[in-house]
C-alpha cells in the first residue's frame, strides 16, 4: 500500500554538519496490518511520518502509494489520495470552531462529527462549537487531533503517539479505534505496550538504523527497554 | 435606499431591515431616519453635524443602530455624536460606516463619537467599517473618546471589513474607579490601503483596567500602524495584545506602549507580528486543502 525504497532524510545541525536521521530505509507497509513504530526520543520517528505525508523530502528514496511514485507529490495531493495523519503535537488554530475543520476534513452532518468525536471519547455537543485553539487541554486537543484524522478518512493512517497525553482509561479506547480500522493501512508511532501488541509488525529506529519484523519476535527485542520504565536509548 | 446602499447597511449592520429599538440612519451626509424610544433620545445638534443621544438612567437591554452611508462619490462628511449614558444602563449600540465610490474623487467620513458613561453602567459598543466600489479613494477615519464612570463597562469591538483605501482610528479614554474598557479591534488591508490605529488610554481610576485586543491581517502592498499607550494612574491593570499577520509585501508596524505612573499598576503588552504559521497551513493541507484554500480559512477564522 504505501511502499519506501532506500529513503534517506538528514538535517544540517548547527555547525553545519550533515546528521542522518533516516537513513536508507526500505519497508512496505500492507493493507489491512498495523504497523508500530517505536525506538527512542530523537530517533527519527515523526520525521518518518512526515515524509510519508510530504511534510518533509527526502534526501534520497521513493515512495509508493499502490503502484503511484509520490515521492514528489504535495501534501494536499496525497492527503486527496486517501493519506490521513494526526500529529504528535497536535496544531491549534485562532477563531476556527471545531465543527469547520470535522467540516474540513469531510464530515457532512451533525451526525458525521458526532461518530468521529464519540470515538475520540467526546461528546459532540460540547465540543463542535469550542474553537480549536490553545484554551483546549492538552488530551482535549490530542483527541480532536485524531477526530479530524477520522473525519477525512481514506485507505492509510498515520498516528504518531496518539496514546500521548490522553489518560489511561481511554488507552482501550484507542486500541479498540484503531481494531476497527481493520482494512486499513495503518502505520503507528507508539510506545505504548497496548498498542505495540495490536499491531502485526513492529519497526524499530534507532541510531544505527532501523529493523522491522513481526510484531512477536519485535516485542522480544523491546521488552527490556519498556520494562525499565523510561524511553531510553536501545543498547 | 438604493441596492448599493442596502448592501452597505447590510454588511455594517449584519441585518437586512430596519431593527426595533432606536435607530439614526444618515445618507450621503444627511439624517435620513430618526427614531427614539422612551429611554434613547436622539435630538440632531443645532451647531454641528450629528447628534446626542440620551440613554436614560436605569435603561435595561436596549439598542441603538447608527448606520452611516456614503455614496455619492466625493463627499466630505464630519460627524459628531455625542452619547450620554446614565446610570444603571445596561445597552448595545451597532454603528457602521460604508463608503461607495467607483471614481476618483475622494470619499471620506469622519465620525467623531463621545462616550459619557455614567456609574454602575454596562455599554457594548459595535463599529464596522467597510468600502466598496473602483475608486481608490475611500477614506475612514473614526474617533472615539470615553469617558468611563465608576463601575461601569464598556465593550468596543472594532472591525475593518475590507477595501478602506486610508483610516486613522483614533481611541482616547479616561477611566473612573473600578471601570473596565475592553477592546477588540480587527483590520483587513489590501492592495495598496493604509490604516492607522492609535490608543491613548489613561487608567485614572482605583482598580480600573483595560484590555486591547487588536488581530490584523496585512495583504498586498499594504501598510497597518498599531500605536497604542496604557498609562497606569492608580492601581490598575492593562493589557495589550497585537497579533498581526503579513502576507505578501504588506508591512506592518507595531508600538503598544504602557506608561506606569503609579507603582500600583500592573501593565502588559504583547505583540507579534508574522507570516500565518507554516504548521497550520500543513495541517488543513492534509485534511485535503490547497494553500490558497488554508490561508482563506485561517484569516477568516483569525478574523472572525
Ligand atoms: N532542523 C533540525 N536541525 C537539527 N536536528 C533536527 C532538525 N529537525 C529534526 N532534528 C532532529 O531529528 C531527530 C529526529 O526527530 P523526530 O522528531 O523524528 O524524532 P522522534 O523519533 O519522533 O522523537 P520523539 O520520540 O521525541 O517524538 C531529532 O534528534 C531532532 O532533534
Ligand atoms: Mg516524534
């Protein structure tokens, strides 16, 4: 569904030194599975992501959505190809309500929002007419973040960190979201054990590159770590 | 009024009729329908162009519509209005002002508007100002001075819709004790348009207080001045906010100033001025917009 082929993204750092951040990656992400993306902080995560979405170009690579190169499509394009994201630091506005942007996205009636802010574990009449800005809570505008996710729809999701900041009684809730999408192409940065067990595949990046498997054999290679309670680097 | 005229009263007023409650329509620089209640009255002045209106003492929940129209191309208009409100009034007066004009004479309107509010009183106060029509020469220019009473409130929202070629809004207060000013003024400018907006507020009165909201969008060629100084009194608090947005080769020049006279007062100001936020136009993109489409919601959301 949506296929990379030896991407590679750096940064200049201050002293104008080249960092890798990805670095040749190649992974074919198939409909119908869930694919997790965990490994440190800095790690190149979200940076994956937004590649995908055209957020971000690539130093080098492809990327394949079915058989179209989009490697050079905008965002507007892709999101039209039926690419869908929710942020990890979710992007407030000034003086848009809610029920513009679940507009935006594609929700066609009261009843459209009120499906997509339920998933979220909202409740539509308190929330459509609130302006998405910087006076909603943090878990609040985490959870939009994903309701205008759903609201757009289409056939690949990318959800970085959709567990954080929103409190533990909803992380079923999220499990049981993202399970419904089942036919989907859905691609998951999480460090959350829940999610990280969901899923069919888990890719791991870290510093020296990167290793994707299935999700048992994966779980293995990262229990340390998450039994350890922090985020740590992968020794 | 003809069809030019309706839509002008339309988009200052944001109604299609005329409302209940007391009204003042003034066209082409005359007074063209009056009416008072048994709490407004609204006399002409004999000296000068305008009018006083009296609110009573105690009024509760009334309206006053002020629209002011300007179609005929070169016109001058000075106008005088002058407001007594009394105690214990509770009130909302709506005023607008739109200019048409296709040629190229110079329309301008000044509407120079006095507040005396009494104590105990709550005042909001709407102004919408707008130009229409080819002519490049529309000019706007509204002052307004307040005198607040004790306790009393006063709410001003400002608006600049669009297509005023040059405006110079001039605020001037003096605030009683315990009184509060809040203020919201949004500017659009375009294509080659100037507007000037200057605050002068002096927080005179014990726990007095102000706040300035002022959100501008800059477009084209155009230039926007924000001026404004809160100078604490007495113990007091202000507050000035500006946050403007520039696209193209507008420019935007922003000064809140704030004038502590009394080591009681709690001043602040913050200003930003910048392009609209990159993240944001990501974010309606992948809910499937084009960069124009993004950049229209977004102004129109920051103006709203
Ligand atoms: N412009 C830049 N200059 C220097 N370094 C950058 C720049 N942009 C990103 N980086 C670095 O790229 C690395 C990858 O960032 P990314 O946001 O993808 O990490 P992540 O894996 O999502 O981390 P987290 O778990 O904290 O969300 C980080 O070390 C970050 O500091
Ligand atoms: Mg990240």
């Amino acid at each position: 569904m949506i296929k990379i082929n030896n991407l590679s993204y750096s940064v200049k750092n201050l002293n104008n030194e080249k960092k890798d951040i990805l670095k040749n990656l190649s992974i074919n992400f198939l409909p119908g599975k869930i694919t997790a993306i965990t490994g440190s902080n800095g790690s190149g995560k979200s940076t994956l992501i937004k590649t995908i979405m055209g957020i971000l170009k690539p130093d080098y690579g492809t990327i394949f959505f079915k058989d179209i190169n989009i490697t050079d499509f905008s965002i507007t394009e892709r999101a039209k190809l039926g690419i869908s994201v929710a942020f990890q630091q979710p992007i407030t506005f000034k003086g848009i309500k809610i029920k513009q942007l679940l507009e935006v996205a594609g929700a066609k009636s009261f009843n459209d929002m009120c499906l997509c802010l339920s998933k979220v574990g909202l409740c539509a009449k308190d929330y459509i007419n609130r302006y998405y800005d910087s006076n909603l809570s943090g878990g609040e505008a985490k959870r939009i973040e994903l309701a205008m996710c759903l609201a757009k729809n289409g056939e690949v999701f990318l959800f970085d960190e959709p567990e954080a900041g929103i409190d533990l009684w909803s992380v079923d809730n999220l499990v049981s979201l993202i399970k419904n999408l089942k036919d989907k192409t859905i691609i998951i940065v999480s460090h959350q054990q829940k999610i990280l067990e969901i899923a069919d595949e888990i890719l791991i990046l870290n510093d020296n590159g990167y290793e994707i498997g299935p999700q048992n054999i994966m779980l293995n290679k990262i229990k340390p770590i998450q039994t350890c309670g922090v985020l740590g680097d992968q020794k | 009024m003809n069809k030019i005229e309706q839509t002008i009263y339309n988009q200052t007023m944001q109604l299609t009729h005329q409302p209940s409650g007391a009204f003042s329509l003034r066209v082409n620089g005359q007074s063209a329908k009056q009416k008072s209640t048994n709490n407004i009255i609204i006399k002409q002045k004999q000296q000068k162009n305008g009018i006083d209106v009296i609110i009573k003492p105690n009024t509760q929940n009334e309206s006053l519509h002020l629209p002011v129209i300007l179609s005929d191309p070169g016109l001058k208009d000075s106008v005088y209005n002058d407001f007594y409100i009394g105690d214990n009034a509770n009130i909302k007066i709506i005023s607008g002002c739109g200019i048409h004009n296709d040629s190229n004479l110079t329309s301008t309107h000044n509407g120079i508007h006095t507040f005396h509010i009494g104590n105990n009183s709550f005042v909001e106060y709407i102004e919408r100002h707008i130009a229409l029509g080819l002519g490049k020469k529309k000019k706007l220019n509204p002052k307004t001075k307040i005198k607040l009473g004790q306790n009393s409130t006063l709410k001003i929202l400002t608006q600049q819709i669009s297509g005023v070629s040059n405006s110079n809004r001039i605020t001037q207060a003096k605030l009683g004790e315990n009184s509060s000013l809040i203020i919201e003024e949004k500017i659009c400018t375009s294509n080659t348009e100037e507007a000037i907006s200057n605050y002068n507020i002096e927080l005179n009165g014990y726990q007095s207080s102000c706040k300035i909201s002022s959100r501008s969008v800059a477009k084209n060629n155009s230039r926007q001045i924000f001026e404004s100084n809160l100078i604490g009194k007495n113990k007091c608090f202000g507050h000035v906010e500006c946050d403007g947005i520039i696209l193209d080769k507008a420019k935007m020049y922003s000064t809140p100033k704030i004038s502590a006279e009394n080591s009681d007062s709690t001043l602040i100001h913050e200003a930003t001025i910048g392009k609209i936020a990159g993240e944001q136009l990501t974010k309606l993109m992948t809910l499937g917009l084009n960069k124009e489409q993004a950049e229209e919601i977004i102004i129109n959301g920051y103006l709203c």
